[in-house]
C-alpha cells in the first residue's frame, strides 16, 4: 500500500538525491564565482536568505542581521534581488516578494493587505505600530536571538523581559520610521537626523556618485546595526536588568521596612530605580503606591528620595513635610525632633539623614502627617 503512494515521487527523489549529492556542489562553486555580490562566508551551510536589491532601509538590513545571528542561518548567503525566481529558491525571504507567510518563511511588509502589528500578531503585547521586516523577523525570531547572544535561556522570565524591552526601544522605532509613522501629531519642533535608519539611509550611493552599487554599503550597514543593536542588547543585559532585580527584591521586601509598604530601601546607592519601580508596581500588581526610596549616598549618609507622581514629571507623590524644606542640620534636626537631619530640598522632593533609621523616620513622619493633616494650630 505504502509503497504504491510513494512510487510516484521516486523519480523526483532520485533526481533529488543526485542534486544534493553530486551536481549541487559543482553548480554551488560556479555560481558563486559568477556571482561576485553576493555576501557570503567562507563557511556555507548552503542558506540563503532572501532581499531586495536596489536602495537599502534599517528594516531589512537588521532584519538580516537578526537572522544571521540564528544557528541555521549564521552562514547564509544574503541574495538580494528582486527577481521572484531567484526569491523563491530563498529558504527565507524579508521585505520584498510581496507574501507575508511564517510557516513558508515570507516576510514582507509591504502588500497592500499587510495591516500586522505586534499587537495584532501577538495579542498579549501592547505595540500597535505597523511591523516592517525588522519588527516580524524580531517577532518570530527574537526569543531566539536573544538565547543566542545572551546565553539566557528561551523560558528564563529575564529573557521576556529584554525580548520586550528591545522591542520597545530599539526594533519598534525602525518599524515606524520604515512604515512612515511619524512620532507625534503636528510638526516637530526640530529635526532628529541621526537615528540608526537615516544612518543606514546615508550609506546608500549618492544620487550623483558614479557608482550606484549598493553592496558595499550594505555590509557596512550590516554591520553597524548588528554592532548597535547588541551594544544596546549588553547595555539592557548588563546594567538595566541588574537594577530592575535590585528594584524588584526592594518592591518584595518593602513590608519589612515599614509595614506601610510605601518605603523602598536599596543598601546600595546609585541604581536607576524609578523605570523599574513603576512597571514593577504594575507587574507585581502593588495597591499601596510606593511613596519614597531610602539609599545610601556616596558619604555613608542616608537619602530619602520620594517617588515622582509619573516618569517624566517633577510633581511627586508625597512630597517630605513642607515645613522642613529648605532647612538644613541642626535647624532641621530641631524642627523635626528627629536628629541627625541633614537636609531637605527646597523642593521637597530628597532629603538626607546621617542614619537609615534617621531616613526611614523621616518618611514615616511624611507619611502619618499626609494620613492625618495636622489638626489646628499643632504641627
Ligand atoms: C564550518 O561549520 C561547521 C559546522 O557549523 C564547523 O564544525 C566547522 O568548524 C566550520 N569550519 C570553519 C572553517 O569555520
Ligand atoms: C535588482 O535585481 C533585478 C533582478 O535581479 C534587476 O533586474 C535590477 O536591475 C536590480 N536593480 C537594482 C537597482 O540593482
Ligand atoms: C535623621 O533622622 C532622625 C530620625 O528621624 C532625626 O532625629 C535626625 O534629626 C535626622 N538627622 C539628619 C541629619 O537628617
């Protein structure tokens, strides 16, 4: 039975086998000396990866970028054409040829019926900007990726984390600025000419330059969003997840500094705190908004910093006791009944107290006095 199904497909898988076997290579070396703009190394898993020719855009070439980084396709062979034939022969194909397909490995953004967002595609992440090729080899690929060039594992919560993180502010700007999506409403007030993809613009030939081959500046865009994007991959890896685990054990811990749950204490001064503290408050779904941060500074002294009313913004949540601003040490230290003071910004919003227990009362005494107003005349 089995076998009169397969019959048909005999010939072809004869003919299948001597190709691979035995006229591949010799057809693989031909070509690639007739074919001098390809870009390839000089150790070939025989992959090809598919683009378009002609003017290049951040999109495809980081999309490329990313691709490459993927053990099937650290090898292969960027063809960049925009001749269907020469695309289908692609085991992969981003930003021409007119498909978006995953399971075929098609890539474009741009048939007239592609609307995809992150958003639309994976409907548990908030992007709504229209994906260009950058943006869907990152969606499908970028767990991956990212596996690769940190050595994180594909379940590790810290790998989603970054997955999302470089989403937002890396890949998401070129999927905008490829799709024409401006920033904001209205006209800018200046222009911004140096992000990565009129960077990559700038290395295509000049109108007016004698030779118009793109290949060259190509690799050098290849390269320069490849070196940009795991700069920035090491910078998110390195420094800014490490203060968001600080953050994050802070937030867990809070209740043990004061039972309020509104104090932060951090034993080390200097970690960028507040990005972390308001998507963790959200992720670790925190009632109580946290209202100050106690850390060292670089005398030994205690801060009190409080926790601003939103990330750009000077407004706080709970600003220290008005009647303490401005004033300094002893002055201080008199005025609040508690020693030790230091200071208080004129503006309320950091303080420093020679002690962490000195800090923490501190915040404790902002925070009974915003519970209770003081009643009339006492203070
Ligand atoms: C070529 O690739 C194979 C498989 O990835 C690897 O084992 C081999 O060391 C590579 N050779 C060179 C010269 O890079
Ligand atoms: C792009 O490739 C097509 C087909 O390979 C070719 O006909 C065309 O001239 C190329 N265009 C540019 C701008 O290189
Ligand atoms: C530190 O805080 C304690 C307790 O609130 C207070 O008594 C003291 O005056 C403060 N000292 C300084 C230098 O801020």
């Amino acid at each position: 039975m089995l076998w009169a199904i397969f019959a048909p497909f005999f010939p072809y898988l004869f003919l299948h086998c001597l190709y691979t076997l035995i006229l591949s290579p010799f057809l693989r070396k031909k070509y690639m000396s007739t074919e001098p703009k390809r870009i390839r190394t000089d150790n070939m898993t025989g992959k090809k990866i598919g683009t378009h020719n002609g003017t290049f855009h951040c999109d495809e070439v980081l999309a490329c970028f990313f691709l490459r980084q993927l053990p099937e396709y650290t090898d292969a062979e960027i063809i960049r054409t925009r001749d269907p034939a020469q695309l289908a022969e692609c085991d992969i194909v981003v930003d021409v040829g007119g498909e978006f397909d995953p399971k075929r490995h098609r890539y474009d953004h741009h048939q007239r019926t592609f609307t995809e967002t992150f958003h639309s595609l994976c409907p548990e992440k908030p992007w709504v900007t229209k994906l260009s090729s950058a943006g869907l080899v990152y969606l499908h690929f970028g767990r991956r990726l990212l596996t690769q060039l940190t050595q994180l594992k594909e379940d590790d919560r810290q790998l989603e984390v970054l997955y999302d993180k470089l989403y937002e502010n890396f890949v998401e700007e070129v999927d905008a600025v490829d799709n024409g999506i401006s920033q904001c409403e209205g006209e800018a007030r200046y222009t911004v000419s140096t992000t990565l993809s009129a960077r990559v613009g700038h290395l295509n030939p000049r109108w007016n330059s004698k030779s118009q081959d793109t290949e060259e500046g190509f690799r050098k865009a290849l390269k320069m969003v490849g070196e940009e994007f795991i700069d920035r991959l090491d910078f998110y890896k390195s420094s800014w997840l490490p203060a968001r685990t600080v953050v994050e054990e802070a937030v867990k811990q809070r209740h043990q500094i004061d039972p309020s749950g509104e104090v932060l204490l951090f034993s080390q001064g200097g970690c960028p705190w507040k990005e972390h503290l308001f998507a963790l408050e959200k992720d670790l779904q925190v009632e109580t908004p946290i209202k100050f941060v106690l850390y060292p500074d670089q005398n030994g002294q205690w801060r009190i910093q409080c926790v601003p009313a939103g990330l750009n913004t000077f407004q706080n949540r709970l600003s220290l006791l008005e009647e303490w601003r401005g004033v300094r040490d002893e002055a201080l230290s008199e005025l609040s009944g508690i020693k030790d003071c230091i200071f208080v910004h004129a503006s309320g919003f950091i303080g420093g107290n020679k002690t962490q227990e000195g800090a923490l009362e501190m915040a404790r005494r902002t925070l009974q006095a915003a519970v209770q107003p003081p009643a009339n005349g006492s203070s």
